[in-house]
C-alpha cells in the first residue's frame, strides 16, 4: 500500500509539472528562433547592401586636395574720415573786419595772416599809454636824481615806480591788443572755409575761419565688443575708400577708446592715413579691414563640403575609387570657408561635388580634382 501511494503522489506531481514544462519549452523554442531571425536578417541586410554597391554605378564626383595654407580671419567694418586736424580759428580782440587776405580752398602756412579788423582804435590806445609811459620815465628819472640830492622824499619816488610798472603793463596789453587785429592761423594746412567778410563787426570768441589739416586724414571706425579684444594690440589696418574706385590704403593705429561710445557698444578705432595727394576728403565713407587672427599652414574646406546630421559634421574621403566617411572638427568660419581644427590632414583629397549622394564605401569615379576652391567654379 505504501509503495502505491509513493507512485500516486509521483505521478501527480509529474503531471502538474507537464504545463509548465510546456510553457519552459515554448519559451526556449521562442527566443531561439527570434535570435536566428535577426541573425539571418543581419546577413540579409548586409548582403543587400553589398548587392547595391555592386549594381548602383559608381558616382561622379569632384575632390579638392588638401594644401597647407595661410588663414586671415578678418572683419570688415564701416568707417568716416575726418581731418586729422580741424581747427576753427576765433577772433580774440572785437573789430571790423576791414581786409581779408587769403580765398577758401587755398593752402596757409602758420602764423599765415588772413584777414584784418580795424586797428585805429588800439593804435590810438597804444600811442596815449606809450608818451604817458615815456613821461612818467622822465620823471623816475629826475625824482631819482632829487632823491639822491635829498630834495624829494624817496615815497616819491616809489608812487613814480609803481605808477611805470602800471604803464609798462598796459603797454604790453596794448601792443597784444593791436597784434591781435591781424588774424593769423595757429597751422599749416587746408582753409576749408572763411564765415567773416568784409564789413562784418565780430566780437571776442567769433569763428572766422575753418582750417582742417588733411594732409593726413584720420579714420574712426567702431569695433563690436565681441571682437574689440582680438584687435587690442593691432598695430595698422587696410582701408578701402569706395568713392576712389575702391582704393586700397595702410592705416596706422592712433588710439583705441577704452570706453564704448552711448548704448551700441561699439569701441572707437582712430586710424591715421597719409594724404599727400589730398583726395582723401573728410566726409568720405570707407570700410576698415581689421585682422583678428592669423592661421598658418591651416587646413580650411568650403563650408558646403561638410554634412551635418544632429550634432555630427563629416566629409567623405576618395581613397582609390571608393569614399571614407570622416568626423570632422571646426574651428573659425571665415567667410565661406571653414577652419578644420582635427579629422583632416595636409594631402588627402576630399569629396567636394556628388558628397550628398555618398555611402561610407561607396564606389566614385573622380571628374575633376582641384587644389584650390575657386577652380570648382570653372568645372
């Protein structure tokens, strides 16, 4: 009876066990047939690709071999001249004008006189200070000799003193004063323009002449914040007056303002230009090109040679009929090109026209090979 109910219990447990033994079965059953088919799909996959290579006919591409080269990385930015001088010379005593001696658009030397006020009145002033001046050494004179006779009192002689010291001052004002009646000019350079003529009273402090030096001309150009540092200890720049057909001269750095000018932030560059021929006029437009950085023996690439996918950018190399896609790194754009800091190196040839049609691998057949960008425009 014992044995009978130990195979009774066995064979229930057996048969409660048999489901899930299926079930274990199943699984096992599942999941190795899933790891075959995606076994099998990945040589399917991979044998389609290869087949595709082998059908698709080889791509026409153009390729530009990378050469070591110099890179100026520059901005261009709108400038005015001005005079490097301009000066508007002011009347310092009050008078008619009565003569004015030089035209407007005519060159003057300093000191050079230009028009003259009606100096009777100071002449007259200065002839009255003058005898009562010689009067008053007649009687220094003869009160010293007095004194020294004890006949006049020495205060007397100091009263005489003082009062030629007060002479002898006005004197000197007066000779200025007359002096000042011919108006000269305080430079050697350009009369722009004469605003007092002939007749006209002026007072003291009045504008009677513009003077502006031009023999060299002084060029403010407003650097951006953002670039005001990389130009800090920037010597000269090229400037290019557009309204002398795009003349190209050397600008010698003047000052740099340590403080932007009201809310837009921009830094003033003072730039000195020579002008011996004079036909760089004040008011004229130009643009300054100022060099941030020089790169040399850079790699540099067109930017529409390089594809972007996310945060991916890569070119495809052409290595014997066949492309290798490469990660790239960029440093500075400039203008339309771009500084390739790591990926690349001097010598390899790098698709440049038919990359967009590319696969890693893929098979090309080479047009065209250049060694300068420009060279593409001409295919």
């Amino acid at each position: 009876m014992k044995s009978t109910k130990v195979k009774i219990k066995l064979l229930r447990f057996v048969w409660s066990a048999i489901p899930w033994l299926m079930v274990a079965l199943i699984v096992a059953f599942i999941v190795t047939m899933g790891s075959r088919i995606k076994e099998k799909k990945a040589h399917l996959e991979e044998a389609k690709k290869a087949t595709i290579k082998q059908e698709v006919p080889a791509v026409r591409i153009i390729t530009l071999t990378l050469t070591p080269r110099r890179l100026v990385d520059k901005i261009n930015l709108p400038a005015q001249i001005d005079p490097y001088e301009e000066v508007w010379v002011k009347t310092e005593v009050p008078g008619q004008v009565i003569e004015v001696l030089v035209k407007e658009g005519q060159m003057v030397k300093k000191g050079q006189v230009l028009m003259k006020l009606d100096d009777r009145d100071y002449r007259t002033r200065l002839a009255r200070i003058e005898a009562n001046y010689k009067l008053a050494k007649l009687n220094h004179e003869r009160t010293k000799t007095l004194v020294k006779k004890k006949i006049a009192a020495p205060t007397k002689l100091d009263e005489i003193e003082a009062q030629l010291k007060d002479l002898t001052a006005q004197l000197n004002e007066a000779t200025v004063a007359l002096s000042r009646t011919s108006i000269t000019t305080p430079l050697s350079s350009l009369l722009n323009e004469i605003s007092a003529k002939m007749g006209d009273y002026i007072g003291v402090g009045d504008p009677v002449a513009q003077i502006l030096e031009i023999d060299t001309v002084k060029v403010t150009v407003g650097v951006p914040e953002s670039d005001v540092v990389a130009i800090f200890d920037l010597n000269e720049a090229d400037i290019i007056i557009e309204a002398l057909g795009k003349r190209r001269v050397k600008g010698n750095k003047i000052f740099l303002s340590r403080k932007p000018r009201t809310l837009s932030r921009l830094f003033d560059l003072e730039l000195s230009v020579p002008n011996p021929d004079g036909r760089i006029l004040p008011g004229m437009f130009a643009r300054v090109e100022l060099v941030k950085h020089v790169y040399e023996d850079a790699v540099a690439l067109p930017l529409y040679a390089i594809i972007t996918q996310e945060d991916e950018r890569f070119v495809f190399i052409e290595k014997e009929g066949r492309v290798e896609k490469r990660r790239v790194t960029l440093g500075t754009l400039i203008g339309w090109q771009a500084h390739i800091t790591s990926g690349l190196k001097a010598g390899e040839r790098v698709v440049v026209v038919g990359h967009r049609l590319l696969d890693n691998g893929q098979a090309v057949k080479v047009i065209k090979n250049v060694s300068n960008p420009s060279e593409i425009l001409k295919s």
